[in-house]
C-alpha cells in the first residue's frame, strides 16, 4: 500500500497494524475484540479461529434456547457483518491445534498457517466427563455448545427419560428445559444440597422442595457408579446404592475445566488455568489470554461478569493505557422460570460476621445477608430476589451500613425510607387495617387490641389472637407493636427453645405434626428461625422430634446428634471412648463375660468397670477400633447398651421371687422383658428402668423414671424418680395385677414422654411441670389412652429396634472412624 | 504457591456439617471441618479448654461446639467465643479443583513438645 497516511481504516491501517490472532470466537474472545476496536480500531489486524462452525453467540443464552424461550437467531451477539464491517477475519469450524512461539504462528486443523504479532488466547472451558463405566456411549452429552442443546432437543422429540448428572447451575437448568420439552428429569447430585457452592442449606432445600413439585425427581447425595448400555445407546444410570434410573439421553453437568491444553503444549505456564498477570498477558509477552481459561490471583471463573472486567483491562493494556485487572466479585441467579434465586459472595459467616435472616413460609421466601464490620460481606436471596442488585452493589463497594442495618433485610425500599429506617417507627407507620399475621389474617389493630386488653407477653397474643402463632414470621412485627403499645411493661414470655426462635418447645412440637414438618430445613424454614442452619441446642432437639413425630419416615441427621449419639459410645477426657454391652435386666453368661475379657485383652482397654447401671464398662477404646470391639460383641451376641444416648439405658432389677426369700414376683424376669420392649427407643433425654421383687426395693425402683416395686397382689407401678443431681422419689402412678399390664403400662407412660416432653427435659422435670394429674389423666381418662399410646410406641420400636453397632460393624458410616490420611513429615521435609 | 501445599485428598471426603482428622506423625492431630454452607477449615483437633477432640462436636455456622464441655471454637481463627478464653492454632486451608489442600510448613511444623 502507497497510502499509509489514510484515514481509511480497511485500506491504510492495516499495513502497519500488528497481527492479532484470537483463539476461541467464544463471549471472551469477541468481547476483547470489541473492546480495543472500540479504543483503538486501527491497530490490529485480527483473525479470530473458532472451533464452532458458527458467528459469536451469548452461551449463557443456551438455556432459555433448550428451554424454547429463545431460537438461536436472538441470541447471537456478533452476526457475519460485523466481521466483515470491521475487518475482522473468522476461521470458523475450524480450531488451532498448535502454536508455535518461536517462528510466531499458530496452525489449525486444517493445515492453515497464520503469523502473529500478538495472540489471545480464548478457549474456555471443557465440560468435566466423569469417567464412569458407559461414560462414551451414544446419547451421553454435556452442555456447553449449540451442537450440545441440539443433540439434546433432537432426543427430547421422543419424549422419555432424562438423567442430569450434577445439580449446578448448569444441571438445573439442562434439566428445566428437558423437563419443559416433555421429558421425564432426574437429576443426580453428589452433595447433599443443590447448588452447594452457591447455595446454604436453608435455599438450597427451598430449591430442591420446588423442583420436585414441578414433577422433577432430585436425588442428593447420590453418587453415580455406571450408566447402563443396551443396543449400543444410553439406557441407564446406576448409582453407587445400586439404585437404577432409566434414560433415553443423560447430560453430564458436573463442572468444567479450563481449556488449557494448547497453552500447555506451548510451554507456557499453567496451573489449573493458564497463568495471567494484571493486564492478561500469560508468561510469554506476546501471548494474551483471556476468559474462562485463565487463572488470575489463584482464581479460576466461571461466569461472564468477570470476563468483562478482564477485557477491559486486556484492551486498555493492549491500546496502551494500563489499568489492570484486580479480580471480581462474582453473584449467581438461576435462569429457570419461575424460581427466584440469588447469591453472592461470602456466606460462610465468620468472626464477628452476623447473620440477618428474614424468611416468609408464606411465601415461600428466605432471605439472608451477612455482615461483618459494618459492611455487607455475602448474601443469599431465594422467593423475592428484587434486591439482589442492591446488596450486590453494597457488598462490591463495601459501603458501611451501620446506619441502615436494623431494616437492610427489609430491602431497599424499606432500608433508605428515612424515617422508615427506625423498625419500631415502620411498625407504628402501618395503617390500623394492615395485615400484621397472613397464616391466621390478623390486622395491626386487632394485635394491638389484645394488647390494650391485657396481653402482655407475645405467648398472651398468640393465644388470645393467634397472632404469629402459626409460621412466626411476624413475630418480629407482634414484638414490635407490644414494645409500642406497653413499652418497658412488656413481659417476657416463657422461654424459648434457643436464640434461633421465639417459640418453645411445646409451640414447635406441636406445630411439627400441625404442619405436617418433616425435615430439619424445613422446620427452620417454616417457623421462620433466624439463624441458616441453628445451632448446638435446636438441632439435636429438632432431629429427636422429628424421629418422634415420624417414626420411619424421617431420616435421622447425624450431623445434629451430640458426639455420643453419633458415636455410639462415651467419650471420655483424652478423646477415647468407652463401650457399655446391653446386660438384659443385669443378668449375664460366661459367653458375654469372656468375649469382654477378650476384647479388654486384644484392644488393650486400661480399664473394665463394673458400673452403677449393672453392667460393664469398657475404657479406653479409641474410635477407630470400635467397630472391630463391636463386631466382637456382637459375635457374642451383645448389642449397644446405649449408655450413650437420650434413650433407654439400663433396666436394673433384683433376685426376685426366683431365689430369694423375700421375693414375690419374678422381678428379673420382668426386667429382662421390660428392657427388650424398650431398648433401642430414642426419648427427649436419658431413661431409666428398674424392677425390684419386694418393697425392700433393692433395685431402687423408686428413683428411677419408671420403677416397678413388685408385691404379693400384683406390681406398683412408680414414674418420674431421679437419683443424680437432684433427688426425686418416685410418684405411684397405678397399681396393676399382671404383667402384661405393666408392660402395656410402661410403654404408654414411655410413649406419652416421648411425645410430650421437650428435649433434655427427664420425667422427673417434666412431671413437675405439667403436674402427675396431667398424666394420669392423659394415661386413664379414657380407656383407649393406654392401648393406643402403647400401639404407637410398639410401631416406632419396630424401626428403632436395629442394633447401630452392628450396621457400623457392618461398614456404615465408616468415615465416623477413620481419620483422612496419615502425615508422616519425614516423607515430605 | 504451588509445592507448599499438601493434597489431602477431595472434597467428598467430609459430608458437609462434619469434620474428620488427620494425624501427624510426630506432631499434633489436626481437625479438617466441612460447614453446612460448604466451607472448609482446619484446626488442631484440640480444644484450648481441655483438649478436648474438637473434630467430634457439633458444627453450626462457623463454629464447632466442643464435645467435652460446650465451649464453642470459631472455625475461622481457632478462638473460643462467648465468655470462654482461649484459642487453638488454626491450618491454613484452600479447595482447589475439588481437592484440599492444607499448607506444609503448618502441618508438619507443628511438631509435639
Ligand atoms: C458409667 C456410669 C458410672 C459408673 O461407672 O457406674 C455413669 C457414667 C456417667 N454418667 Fe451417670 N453413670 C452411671 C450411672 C448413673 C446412675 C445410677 C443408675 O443409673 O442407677 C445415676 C443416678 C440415677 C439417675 O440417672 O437418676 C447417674 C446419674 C447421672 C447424671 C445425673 C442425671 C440427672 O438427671 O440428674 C448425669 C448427667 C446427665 O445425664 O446430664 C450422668 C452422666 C454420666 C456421664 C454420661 C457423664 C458424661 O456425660 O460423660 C458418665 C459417662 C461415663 C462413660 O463414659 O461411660 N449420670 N449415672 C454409670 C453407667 C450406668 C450404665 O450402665 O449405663
Ligand atoms: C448453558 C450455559 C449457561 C450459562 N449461564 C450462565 C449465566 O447465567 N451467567 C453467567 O455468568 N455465566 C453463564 N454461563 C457461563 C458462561 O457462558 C461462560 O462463563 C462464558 O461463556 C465464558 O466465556 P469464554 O469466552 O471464556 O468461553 P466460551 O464462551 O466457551 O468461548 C470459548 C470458545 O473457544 C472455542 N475454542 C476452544 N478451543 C479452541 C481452539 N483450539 N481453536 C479454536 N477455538 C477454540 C470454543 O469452541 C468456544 O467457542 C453459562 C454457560 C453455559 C454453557
Ligand atoms: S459421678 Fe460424675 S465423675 Fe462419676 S461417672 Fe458420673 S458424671 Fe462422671
Ligand atoms: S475440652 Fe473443649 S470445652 Fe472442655
């Protein structure tokens, strides 16, 4: 060219312009070449290779396209013009296999050759393929392209079934558009809560509870060991439980991985993405790189904002301004009709980080912001995402917001309402019609009645108005109108069950079975607790009442029993436990004692005792053997003594009439008959049972929480003593004749405490507190009571009555016990 | 950083709400935690208390309560919370690629007296 001062841009520019070849026609690579034509569009001449035979498109669009919301044409950001108007070459369909740094060029599959100045490169990601059995089979996809989404709509023409591996935010919404093209959808996902990166356990159970009720099937914790073959296509997945699930097509939407492999073979270097600095330039300066498959400060993303933050700087860099890329704040929603969810930054609390939790059974919402030093560090949105944006803004910027933290859960709108920023000023601003209870419809003014007329308590409103009686998410509101209407003369009410509620635990037992609550997340979800996941005290409390309410139906949390419980043994002050066999009634053989001895033996226990409960203690144990002690046990045919638990203990008895010259029942006998009824019965706490023959009492029947003092004319039956720490005798509760009377009897009185008492709370408290006519009057007022409380206690027996040691003998739960690895230094130094 | 960390393996190793622990040989046990919103620290396993085994309380939020005695440690910074003084070293700790790493000279540094 003879015109190098034109300003022409196709003819002029680009004699002297640099070489710009850009790998990957993909969201970062287009955008970085948008960005520098937009500074400088004369400076490179540029070439863009694509893999995908097909112009620039927005990818994250792919999922309303598989969905039917969009064709393919809407979502196409640069067309064949644009190229062309701003003479950009695309070698399309037609992806870089080499480069080669020294000679400056790069080669493609089809054997073109072309020199450059300077690269970029852009080549994403690739979808992770976990390599299961049947992993390559026919009808097996991932979701990242066009070519992908078409494979997908071409399968779901013949309606069927579809398996979603992975429950990411790619998975969930591969499987909405399966599920909206007519097919049948599972998904499959390793953890225990969906989206679990973005996502705590309160939305990610609202999440899963949605989808489900859209018709999808959504197991979690499910890991997939094999997909199934027949005549040559995908036919199946098999799950490591041995679980199998059709499918005419599944999707792998397990993660992705960054695209280095071009990079790599370039020797440049890589870590788990390929490595850029400030301003994206990889370790060769020549070389650019951009987007997904890049790593920057330690960090890989996996979503678009970050990207154009990237090309930002790249093209301020490239146009010769630098400014530098600091990293990003990422925030994610799901793009899956209908469900509102937003999440961003860091959820995971911390050190003086507090938890604002606001959430709405009614409708379905859960909202939760966490602070920490004033600023906004994370938050978690699902139902009402409308401020997302606003706390996404506040988090970025980290804008102190003492000022408006008491109404910054409210949302915007309510937190910068000047006046309305006061929550006791917002509460008096509502009009006297305003609906303060949705679950029961109590107005503002009815609430403030009941108090004018005596309520003084917030436990006295729920009763006299049913305000926040039902689902709690007013109570804030109901608190705030008697600390208006009666200011300092507010009472507090009884307590409640711990810092996460303002319920007791009579309110939320009750309200369990009401609302028919069937899992931890929900309780929390539905009676509005305002912590993400309670704490030490409500989650073991609710774990039992759920085990109570819904005898094998509900799936025991391990993760909410207290060590003991979750060990099943004792630990004792230097982190070993200890290992109490089942001693039926007391009685014990040569058998049980010798396979005692050779376990004291063979694990080397420091120390066997004989214990108050009358049987054996063994000492010492560390958790890795006891499933080796257990088996041992077993094999001698002892089961858990639950000395452990909040459960049946011990049933002690005497000699009884068999020997002795007092005697007048079979009190061992008895014993023995009582402890098989009941071993095993998880109770709000500790439970213990004795039989003596005599009223000499030997067995001390008479401070344990349902002793049995046999006479000659039948059996006493005794309820709520208590040796320990403070001293109860027991209340004569009912005299009967046989002992199948007093067997029906203490199951009913067992059962009645179970459904009646809050947690930590033994008989001796309990009865105290509700008074021994209560029970009475519960056991015998009507003669059905004691027969269908002991049905209810037998049906739930039926489920419980497994010995833990032997299914952890067996193998399960083996995690509990062994540690991770072992670090020898040595081997490292 | 690459060299200074140890892989101690992936993240499916520890269900979340869980913890589980590591010895070392010559020097002290360490507690590797998964919270129930899908964070990953590591401590000592040794309450500042009584030394109580930390990796079998129960996990809620950030903190562990101490099997022992109640005491609640913070995950984050190894610090008893509440009333309770005390603090217990914690294992710098990151999750690359589903994996976990924990920094050497902290594992192995961290000799037995
Ligand atoms: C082993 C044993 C002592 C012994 O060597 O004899 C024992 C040991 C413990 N008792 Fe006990 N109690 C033992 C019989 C008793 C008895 C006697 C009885 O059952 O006849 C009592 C008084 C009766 C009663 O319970 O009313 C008793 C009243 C307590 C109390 C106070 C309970 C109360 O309601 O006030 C506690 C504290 C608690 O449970 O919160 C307790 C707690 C404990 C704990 C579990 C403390 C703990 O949390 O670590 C000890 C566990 C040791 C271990 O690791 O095994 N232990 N404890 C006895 C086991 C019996 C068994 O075979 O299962
Ligand atoms: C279905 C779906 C939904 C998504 N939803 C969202 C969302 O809601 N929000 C969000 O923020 N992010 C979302 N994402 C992620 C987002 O799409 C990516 O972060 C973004 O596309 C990454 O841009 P990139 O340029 O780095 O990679 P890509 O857009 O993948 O571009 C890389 C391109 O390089 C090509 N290529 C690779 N190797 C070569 C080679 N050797 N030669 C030539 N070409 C090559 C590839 O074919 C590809 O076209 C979604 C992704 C998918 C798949
Ligand atoms: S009396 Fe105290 S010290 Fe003795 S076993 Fe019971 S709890 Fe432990
Ligand atoms: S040893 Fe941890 S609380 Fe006592």
């Amino acid at each position: 060219m003879n015109a190098p001062m034109s300003f022409d841009k196709s003819a002029g520019s680009q004699a002297f312009a640099e070489r710009l070849v850009v790998i990957g026609n993909g969201m970062a690579g287009c955008r970085a070449v948008e960005e520098i034509l937009a500074r400088d569009p004369a400076r490179f001449a540029v070439t863009i290779f694509g893999a995908e035979p097909r112009v620039n498109y927005n990818r994250i669009m792919l999922s309303p396209v598989l969905a039917g919301e969009k064709a393919f044409d809407d979502i196409v950001i640069n067309p064949d013009e644009w190229y062309a108007g701003n003479g950009i070459t695309l070698v399309s369909g037609d992806p870089v296999v080499a480069i080669d740094r020294v000679t400056q060029t790069v080669a493609s599959r089809s054997g073109r050759v072309e020199p450059y100045d300077r690269l970029l490169i852009a080549t994403g990601s690739d979808p992770f393929i976990i390599p299961v059995p049947g992993h390559d089979l026919p009808g097996v996809v991932t979701f990242r392209d066009l070519d992908d989404v078409e494979k997908m709509l071409a399968a779901a023409q013949h309606g069927g079934h579809a398996v979603v591996i992975g429950g990411g935010l790619l998975g969930l919404e591969a499987a909405h558009g399966l599920a909206l093209r007519g097919m049948a959808v599972s998904v499959v996902h390793l953890m225990p809560t969906l989206m679990e990166r973005q996502l705590d356990e309160a939305a990610g159970y609202l999440l899963k509870t949605e989808l489900e009720r859209r018709g999808q099937t959504i197991l979690t914790g499910a890991d997939t060991a094999e997909i199934l073959e027949k005549d040559g296509h995908v036919a199946g997945v098999r799950l490591k439980d041995g679980r199998e699930l059709p499918a005419d097509i599944v999707v792998m939407a397990v993660g992705i991985r960054p695209a280095t492999g071009l990079a790599k073979a370039a020797g440049l270097d890589v870590e788990r993405g390929i490595l850029v600095d400030d301003h994206m330039v990889t370790s060769d300066p020549a070389i650019l790189a951009v987007g997904e498959c890049v790593q920057h400060r330690g960090q890989c993303y996996g979503l678009v904002a970050p990207l154009w933050d990237m090309c930002r700087a790249l093209a301020d860099h490239a146009t010769g301004r630098s400014t530098g890329y600091t990293g990003s704040v990422t925030s994610t929603k799901l793009k899956v009709s209908g469900i509102d969810l937003f999440s961003a930054g860091d959820f995971s609390g911390g050190d003086g980080a507090e938890d604002i939790v606001m959430r709405d059974a009614a409708r379905g919402i859960y909202k939760r912001v966490i602070v920490k030093d004033d600023r906004l560090v994370g938050t978690v949105l699902y139902g009402d995402t409308a401020d997302g944006s606003w706390y996404f803004d506040l988090l970025r910027k980290g804008e102190d917001i003492s000022a408006i933290r008491e109404a910054l859960i409210f949302g915007q709108a309510f937190a910068q309402g000047g006046a309305l920023a006061d929550p006791n000023a917002a509460v008096a601003a509502l009009s006297d019609d305003a609906e303060v209870c949705g679950c029961n419809g109590v107005s503002k003014g009815k609430v403030v009645a009941t108090i004018q007329a005596g309520a003084c308590s917030l436990d006295a409103v729920r009763s006299q108005c049913k305000a926040s009686a039902s689902c709690g998410s007013c109570t804030g509101l109901v608190e705030g109108l008697l600390r208006l209407t009666l200011g300092e003369d507010v009472q507090s009410g009884p307590k409640t069950m711990c810092k996460c509620t303002s319920f007791t635990h009579s309110d939320v037992r009750r309200l369990i079975v009401e609302k028919q609550l069937k899992f931890i997340p929900q309780v929390l979800q539905e009676l509005g607790w305002t912590t993400p996941d309670g704490c030490a005290s409500c989650r073991p409390a609710l774990n039992y009442y759920l085990l109570c309410a819904w005898p094998g139906e509900y799936v025991d949390d391990q993760q909410s029993r207290f060590v003991n419980e979750r060990m099943h043994a004792n630990i004792q002050k230097d982190g070993t436990y200890s290992v109490v066999p089942r001693m039926w009634g007391g009685l014990t053989n040569p058998r049980e004692l010798r396979a005692i001895a050779d376990v004291v033996e063979k694990y080397n226990a420091p120390m066997v005792k004989v214990t108050g409960g009358q049987r054996l203690d063994i000492f010492g144990i560390r958790k890795e053997d006891l499933p080796a002690v257990w088996a041992d046990l077993n094999a001698a045919g002892m089961v858990s003594g639950h000395a452990y638990g909040k459960s049946l203990r011990t049933v002690k008895t005497c000699v009884g009439s068999e020997w002795c010259r007092f005697g007048t029942q079979d009190s061992t006998g008895l014993g023995v008959k009582l402890e098989r009824m009941t071993w095993g019965s998880w109770m709000p706490h500790k439970f213990k049972i004795a039989v003596s023959g005599c009223p000499r009492n030997c067995a001390e029947a008479t401070i344990k929480d349902f002793g049995v003092v046999c006479v000659d004319s039948g059996y006493e039956l005794h309820v709520g003593g208590n040796g320990g720490i403070k001293v109860r005798a027991t209340d004569l509760l009912c005299k009967v004749e046989t002992e199948a009377e007093a067997m029906e009897v203490c199951a009913a009185f067992i059962q009645l405490y179970r459904e009646q008492a809050w947690y930590l709370e033994r008989t001796a408290p309990w009865i105290e507190r509700v008074g021994l006519d209560q029970v009475k009057a519960a056991l015998f007022d009507d003669a059905a009571a004691v027969p269908a409380l002991a049905a209810r206690f037998r049906h739930s027996q039926q489920f419980m009555q497994d010995d833990p040691w032997a299914r952890r003998a067996a193998g399960e739960n083996a995690d509990l016990h062994q540690h991770l690895a072992e670090v020898r230094p040595l081997e490292f130094v | 950083m690459i060299g200074e960390w140890l892989d101690i393996g992936p993240v499916s190793q520890i269900a979340p709400g869980h913890a589980r622990t590591l010895p070392v040989r010559g020097g002290e046990e360490i507690a590797v935690f998964h919270t129930l919103d899908n964070r990953f620290y590591a401590l000592v396993n040794r309450c500042p208390h009584k030394a109580g085994p930390l990796s079998q309380g129960i996990v809620h939020g950030n903190v562990v309560t101490c099997p022992l005695h109640s005491w609640n440690i913070s995950l984050k910074t190894g610090e008893a919370l509440g009333d309770d003084q005390g603090c217990v070293p914690t294992i710098p700790l990151k999750v690359d690629a589903g994996r976990i790493y924990l920094l050497r000279e902290a594992v192995v540094g961290r000799r037995a007296a």
